[in-house]
C-alpha cells in the first residue's frame, strides 16, 4: 500500500507541532478566515487562533485532520529534516 494521502497516527518533533505553521500557510493560501474554517471543519474559531498564535503546542489529530480537510489535503508528507507538507488533491485542468 502506498504511504501518499495517508494521515499518519504520530509524528515526532520537539517544541511546537510544525503542522500548525503548514495549516496557517495553507488558510492564508485559500485566502479563508477562521469563522470561514470553522463552518467548514466544525474546530473552534478560538482553537484556530491559538494556533496561529503560538498558544497551542499540540493539537489533537483529530481537529488538524478535520482542518487540514478543509483545505483539500488528503495526507501529509514527513521529511527526514523535520518539514512537514500537505498533500493535496490533484485538480482536473480545465477543458480547453
């Protein structure tokens, strides 16, 4: 079985889980605020801001599935180096 647009369970890192600073990159990149994040995932307008706010060390998987969701990530990719990816859906192009 490939491991590609699988959530993985656990993950190993040392301070603050750097899933949140990939799942603030990806709502600024959707260009969605956090009451637009929380109609879609069901997670808190207060638990999104802790997150971007630094407030929040380790989230529950749950709510990052939940979110990441949202943001059209099927999974995560995990780099040896500690860098954590989203893994998106591939879009169809557009008949031309």
């Amino acid at each position: 079985m490939s491991k590609r647009g699988v959530f993985y369970k656990s993950y190993v890192f040392k301070d603050r889980d750097p899933i949140l600073d990939v799942l603030a990159t990806a709502r600024a990149d959707e260009g969605v605020t956090f009451k637009e994040t929380h109609a879609r995932s069901g997670v808190s307008t207060s638990t999104l801001r802790n997150w971007e706010r630094g407030k929040t060390r380790r989230p529950q998987f749950a709510t990052v599935v939940a979110v990441a969701r949202t943001y059209g990530a099927t999974g995560f990719t995990f780099s040896g180096s500690g860098t954590v990816r989203i893994t998106r859906r591939v879009r169809p192009r557009p008949a031309a």
